[in-house]
C-alpha cells in the first residue's frame, strides 16, 4: 500500500478478491463491486506470482467513478454510455445524472447473456418514435463490457443529411440541365429563323439579279 495509514496488520486472506484471484487462471483480472455512497469506488485486481507460477499474493487498486465518468464525458450530448462487469452489474455511466435501477441492469445482464461475439447491436424498443440503438461491445481482455445508447434520429442523421445533399443535387443537376435545353431549343430556333432569312434574302437578291438582266 502506498497509503501510510495502511492497517498492515489486516487479514485479507479470507477476502473475495483474495480468493478469487488465488483460485483463478494466471492473467484473471478481478473487478470488484461497487462500494461507498458519495465517493464510489470499485476494486480492480490482479494475481502476484513467482516465476514459477506460483500464487505469491494480490495487488489491488481502487478505481474512482469519476475518473471513468469524465472519460467517457466526450461522448455526444445525447447519448449514454455505460461500462458493465460481463453480468450486467454498471460500473459507470454518462450522464451522471443518469439513474441506474434493477431494471436497467437486468436489461444489460439479458443482452450481454445474449452476446455471443464481441459485439451485439439492437434497437430498443423495436419499433418506436423514440427507438434508441443501443450497442454493447465486450473489451479485450477484460471482463468489461461498453454499452452505447443513441437515438435512432441521430443514429440516422448523418445518412438522412446525407440523402438530402444527394437529392439537392440532383435537383440542381436536373434543373441546370433544363435550362440548358431551354437555352439550346432557344439557339436552334434563332439559328433557323437567321438560315430562313438568309435564304429569303437569296431568293431575293437572285430575283433582283433576274429583272436586272432582263431589263438590259
């Protein structure tokens, strides 16, 4: 410990953490659960052991929650993002103001239940005004899972953006090339009306030239 008022004399030997990491396979990381009520903490531990394999003992830390909750603060305003143990239990969340209830986490347990990869996407409700996509996508090597919550109309805005910058510009396209038929149909037409002309003015001018002669 590096605490100075560290009670050295204290027996951790029958602890969970103690235990469990003792009895588990080398490179097993224990993640305890969520402890304290204004300043809330979770346990995160690792086995110690010799060379050989052996078990010498645990090293653990306590996590703050607000650490991980400002981490995950970058995440767009109307989203949420959850960090779960692989059974469902939040660990931290955003927003804070976000409330957590049996219900919740019985909804994560259920879908990470569901999880056989390392992803798992669904929309939630099904169908709804207000569907939310929400993801869960495990993190390696850790029994960790993130769990990203986002409305379906921000989950689709970039491709309805998308769809009407397409359509924008089809509609300019489409309008840009109706003027320029209109404008060619317009040229076509005063260069017929100008070759009419010009062969009137021949006509006109080889009559000329006709009475012309025969005057002479």
């Amino acid at each position: 410990s590096t605490s100075a008022t560290a009670h050295t004399a204290v027996d951790y030997h029958e602890r969970l953490f103690f235990t469990t990491l003792q009895h588990a396979a080398p490179g097993t990381l224990y993640i305890g659960k969520p402890a304290g009520q204004d300043y809330r903490t979770f346990a995160l531990g690792r086995a110690i052991r010799w060379r050989d394999g052996a078990f010498a003992g645990v090293v653990l830390a306590r996590v703050a929650f607000e650490y991980l909750t400002d981490f995950y603060s970058t995440i767009s305003v109307d989203s949420s993002i959850r960090l779960l143990r692989t059974y469902g239990v939040v660990l931290a969340q955003y927003p804070r103001s976000a409330s957590t209830t049996g219900d919740d986490e019985a909804v994560s347990s259920a879908l990470a239940a569901k999880m056989r990869g390392s992803e798992l996407v669904q929309q939630d409700p099904q169908s709804s005004e207000n569907a939310q996509l929400r993801v869960l996508r495990r993190v390696q090597g850790y029994p960790l899972i993130v769990e990203l919550t986002q409305p379906m109309s921000n989950v689709l805005s970039p491709w309805r953006h998308q769809e009407v910058s397409s359509g924008a510009r089809t509609l300019t396209l489409a309008a840009l090339a109706g003027a320029l038929l209109v404008v060619l149909r317009s040229v076509l037409r005063r260069r017929d009306r100008l070759e009419e002309e010009r062969r009137r003015l021949e006509r006109g001018l080889r009559d000329s030239q006709k009475a012309e002669a025969v005057g002479f």
